[in-house]
C-alpha cells in the first residue's frame, strides 16, 4: 500500500510549506458548513517529514476544520522516501478529478509536473494521466502565468485580465508590468478596449522616448485612472480619447472637426449618420429609425434638404 490511513494532530502538520498547493480559493465558509454537517468525506494526502507532516492535497480542508476547532484530521500518510514528483503528481490528480480548475491553478498544477518531462510535448502526453490533459500550445501559455505578481493572477481569476492579456503583460518589464496591471485591474474594459489602449501606451512610450511607467504616472493620465467619482465607462472613454490624441495627433484633429460638421448638420433624432474609421476609408453609414410610412417621408425630405448642405459635401470631402 502507497500509503497508510492515520488520525494527524494538525499542530503536526507544516501549514507554512505551500510546495504543493493547487487551489486560489481561501473560501471556505462552504466547505467548513459541508464538514460540520456530513463530515470530512476526503481524507487528507500528508507526505511524513521531519519534524511535521508536509501537505500533499487538503490546503482547504485543514483551513476549515481548524475553523471549526478541530484538533485531528484522518489522512492518507506517505512515507518520506516519496519524491516531490511523485507527491506532485498526486496533488494535480486529487484537484484536477475534483472540479474544474481556473488558469492560475492549471498553471501551478502544470509547474509541479513540469520538472519530471523535458518540454511541454512531454507534459501535454502524461498531463492526461493525471486528470488535467492539457496541449503543448496551452501549456506554453499557461505555465508563466504562476510566475507573475499577485494582483495579476488575482486579476486573472476573477476574469479581469483574460489569459491573451495576461500573455501580453508577460512580455512587458517588471517595471512596466505593474503599472499596466494596475490600470488593467482598475479600469475594468472590454478586451478589445485593454488591447487597444496597451497598444497605444507601447506605441507612445517608443514614439516619445518616455518609458511605460513614467508615462502612466504623467498627471493627465494618472488623474485619470485614480478618479474615484466618475463612472467607468466615462473614465475609459476619457483615457482612450487622451491616448488616441496623443498617439495619432493629426487623426484625432480630423475626428473633432468631423465631429463638429455633423452637429452643425443638426441630423434629425432618429438618424446617426458614422463616419469610416479612423477616416481612413470613404465609406459613411447613415442609419434611420421610423415606425411608419408618413414618418420614412418626413426623414425623406430632410435628406433632400441635407444633400444640399456645405457642411455635408465639407465632411464626406473630408475638407477641413
């Protein structure tokens, strides 16, 4: 037998030796509620050292039944000629058999096991042995996620920063990396937005010389994303307008004018007449709303009176 079933004194067991944990979850409210109901159902998975127990699998479960005051817990005890590898590999199974695992958790589950295989080929062929079958491509994104700083990977679990985000700060500097995880993890956008803005901030801090850091602690961008009383969403679209300006000055001095011609047209409520993007095609969309015919005639007529207006032969000339 790999193991022996015994009663451990938690004060015997090594909570501070963190080598094998998997899971990012410290709540435990739930679990402890499930243990003082039915139980602790799953042992735990101690390796026996010297002076105490080292944790294989059960971060959780001790957490909570010490909550619970409790003194003694059952567990599975290996013995101590049993290699790192091999309690690694019963750490991933227990985890990955027992629920689905978030990123941070697969890339601490894959680091474990990556020791005993020589690339990520290796590593993709046993993962599945273990419960956690994984592709090479995905353990080479996966793997340096657990290397990088907390408020990342905190941001990572919760969604914030999505894994091809969080590829992208990876290649960045420790110096950058943390205001740009900092401004990713305040500011809350759309991923389209985050790709857009760290493209912008790259693209300036090459363009002017100026690094990452310094430029986001610049007082009109810091104001920016340290303001606590605007709502995100105008917030966001304050500091795209700031960077656009600043990245692409001619572009964003077309934009304003363009957009001072169409208010000047006075478009009725239900017409949004859109510009090509970044004004670099020559294709404009004019879209209407009407709930009837007599309603289609009036926006009708305006169009007729609009097709004379400078102003509109002015903006799809693009002359100013």
């Amino acid at each position: 037998m790999p193991f022996s079933f015994q009663t451990v004194p938690i004060s015997e067991i090594d909570r501070n030796d963190t080598t094998f944990q998997i899971s990012t979850d410290p709540n435990i409210s739930g679990l402890a509620a499930s243990i003082a109901s039915v139980g602790l159902l799953t042992p735990l998975i101690l390796r026996r050292s010297r002076p105490r127990y080292t944790i294989v699998s059960g971060f959780r479960r001790i957490a909570a039944c010490l909550s619970l005051n409790q003194s003694a817990m059952p567990a599975r005890v290996l013995s101590d000629d049993r290699s790192d590898l091999e309690c690694a590999g019963m750490a991933v199974s227990e985890n990955a058999l027992q629920r689905p695992l978030n990123l941070i958790e697969r890339s601490r589950a894959l680091l474990l096991l990556s020791p005993r295989f020589r690339n990520s080929v290796e590593l993709s062929a046993a993962s599945a042995t273990f419960g956690m079958p994984e592709t090479p491509a995905m353990i080479d994104k996966l793997l340096p996620l657990c290397g990088l700083s907390d408020p990342i990977q905190a941001g990572i679990i919760d969604g914030t920063i999505s894994l091809s985000m969080a590829q992208e700060l990876g290649r960045f500097g420790p110096e950058a990396r943390s205001p740009l995880a900092d401004l990713l993890l305040s500011m809350k956008m759309s991923l389209s937005k985050q790709r857009e803005v760290l493209t912008m901030i790259q693209e300036i801090s090459l363009k002017e010389g100026t690094s990452i850091q310094d430029l986001l602690a610049e007082t009109g961008i810091a104001a920016i994303i340290t303001d606590q009383d605007s709502e995100r969403n105008v917030k966001i679209g304050r500091l795209r307008d700031l960077l656009k300006k600043r990245r692409y000055p001619a572009i964003h001095a077309a934009e304003g004018k363009t957009a001072a011609l169409i208010r000047s047209l006075k478009l009725r409520e239900q017409m949004k007449l859109v510009p090509p993007e970044n004004l670099e095609g020559t294709e404009f969309s004019l879209t209407l709303r009407f709930h009837d015919i007599p309603a289609l005639r009036c926006l009708h007529q305006f169009i007729g009176e609009l097709l004379d207006r400078p102003e509109l032969e002015r903006l799809i000339s693009k002359d100013f």
